[in-house]
C-alpha cells in the first residue's frame, strides 16, 4: 500500500502534522494560488480537451527555514483509502522565491527550461510532467495541487514516481498547503 494512502488513513492529528496524504494544512500563511483557476473551476486550456498544458502557480508566504518548494498535482478520483488520489504531477527543485511564480506550460522534461534547477517525476500514467485533467465520469472531476515548502533540496533524480517523491521529501517539510478545483468536462451533457 502506498505510504500517502497509508498515512491519509490515519489522519492528520495522528502523524503529527505530516503532509503526505490526506489534506495538508496551513502553516505560517504558506499559500498557493493557481491564477487561472481563481473561481475554482479549471479552464479547459488546462485539460485534455485543450492544449493540455500545465498551469501557473504562485506560491506566497514561504516559512523562513523554506530552501526549496516541490509541487504534487492530484485528480481525487472520488477519493477512497483503497485507491487514494492519482498523482499528475511531480515538481521539485524550486528555488524559495517570494514569492514563486512557476510559469505555465512546464515542456514535460526531466528538468524542464522554464525553471532552472527544476526536476519534474512521472505522473501515475508513467509519463513525465503534467497529466492534464481528462477524467471519463462526471464524478470525478476534483483535482488537487499541494506545495511542499522544504528545509532543503530533495536529493533524487528526475523522473521518479511518486512513492519516491515523498520518501525524498517526507523528512524536509517544513510546511505544506494545497489549493483544490474541479473541472466540469461534462457539464450539461447527459449521460
């Protein structure tokens, strides 16, 4: 069973404020804002029914200890311990600007240009970057993004799956947030 999984379990009470899994809290006013999705819905220029490219992000209020921030994107797919969220995307190697402005349309590389120093893991369909929303019921249309803000750099080699990523940054976080949207890819249609 995956360790995210595992601890969302648990809850967050139980682990001592650990973020891997389940809802991440807020701590030192870390947040994460995604600009294109400010209503709570994502713009179909985000998903498989556009050009499918990631979207920008702003992170604001790094803790002081902050050295480095990582990025996770999930799809809850009707979230259930079994199963847990569907990994679509892995970033790492941020710098701890405040505050950080990662661009859109992140090119799905290994260390993408766009962000110097940057690492990007494989997403849970084993593709590397971001795995635009596309998902095939009308339930299932949550997504999450979380920010880790770390205490250092995670020492792991571009194009890990997300198992690796969190033993890699599980030890580091000195805070985390997440910010949640849905999108309504069959809104209005019947099924």
């Amino acid at each position: 069973m995956r360790r995210r999984v595992l601890l969302a379990t648990v809850g967050a009470a139980a682990v001592g404020g650990c973020t891997i899994g389940g809802n991440p809290p807020t701590q030192d006013g870390l947040s994460l804002r995604v600009p294109t999705f400010e209503d709570g819905t994502i713009p179909e220029r985000y998903t498989c029914d556009g050009a499918g490219v990631s979207p920008p992000l702003v992170v604001e209020n790094l803790p002081d200890r902050t050295e480095s921030v990582a990025i996770a994107g999930e799809w809850l797919q009707s979230f259930n311990p079994a199963s847990g969220p569907s990994t679509i995307w892995l970033l790492w190697g941020l710098p701890a600007n405040r505050p950080l402005e990662v661009p859109e349309n992140i090119a799905p590389e290994r260390t993408p240009d766009a962000v110097p120093g940057a690492k990007q893991g494989r997403n849970d369909e084993g593709e590397l970057g971001y795995r635009s929303p596309c998902h095939e019921s009308p339930d299932d249309n949550e997504y999450r993004f979380i920010a880790f803000a770390l205490s250092e750099s995670p020492d792991v080699e571009a194009g890990v799956t997300r198992d690796t990523f969190d033993d890699a940054i599980e030890s580091t976080i000195v805070a985390s947030t997440s910010t949640r949207a849905t999108y309504e890819r069959f809104d209005g249609l019947e099924l």
